[in-house]
C-alpha cells in the first residue's frame, strides 16, 4: 500500500516560535488521502493533542510535489526529509 506526506499548518497558538511571523506546521506520512487524514486530526483520531487542538489546514504547496511511497518506513523517512524542507525556509515544527 502506497503511502503519501503532507503537511498541516497549526495555529499560533501552537506554541512560542522563533519568527511569529512563520507558522508551526506539522509533517505526516498515511496511507489516507490528506482530506481524508486531515479531517481523522480533526476528530482527534490517531492525532497527537498538539495537531487536533491547533490544526488550521493542509499546506499542499509544502507536498504536492512528493510521490506516494511503497510502505510506511520509506514513507516516514521521506516525512522526516519533507520536514527539513519546510524547517530550511523558516518553518517551524513543535517539538522538532
């Protein structure tokens, strides 16, 4: 089974950042589509407490650009790279 990353925004008051300016975001890996895994946060299904409180919405332009992976630890390796990138252009990750 395919899994893909994305990518969710969360609300300032997520916690204390750096540049107020940058928003928290929060880097995932499922086998759901992100809607679908978006909406599951919402709810606070399999979500830490962090994402169902503070999620705001998914940052496509922060994934869309990342294939499906084969397998959940290729697709947890390439969330970890996924959130480098965003970290690299200012983004910040909580507890990252």
């Amino acid at each position: 089974m395919a899994s893909c990353v994305y990518v969710i925004e969360l609300a300032p008051a997520a916690g204390r950042r750096r540049d107020p300016r940058i928003p928290w975001v929060y880097v995932g890996s499922s086998a759901r589509d992100p809607e679908i895994r978006f909406a599951q946060h919402a709810r606070g299904y399999r979500s830490s407490g962090i994402v169902k409180r503070h999620a705001l919405r998914l940052r496509p332009d922060l994934y869309e650009d990342l294939p499906p992976y084969r397998g959940s630890r290729r697709a947890q390796t390439a969330g970890a790279d996924a959130a480098r990138a965003p970290a690299a252009a200012g983004f910040g990750a909580p507890g990252g």
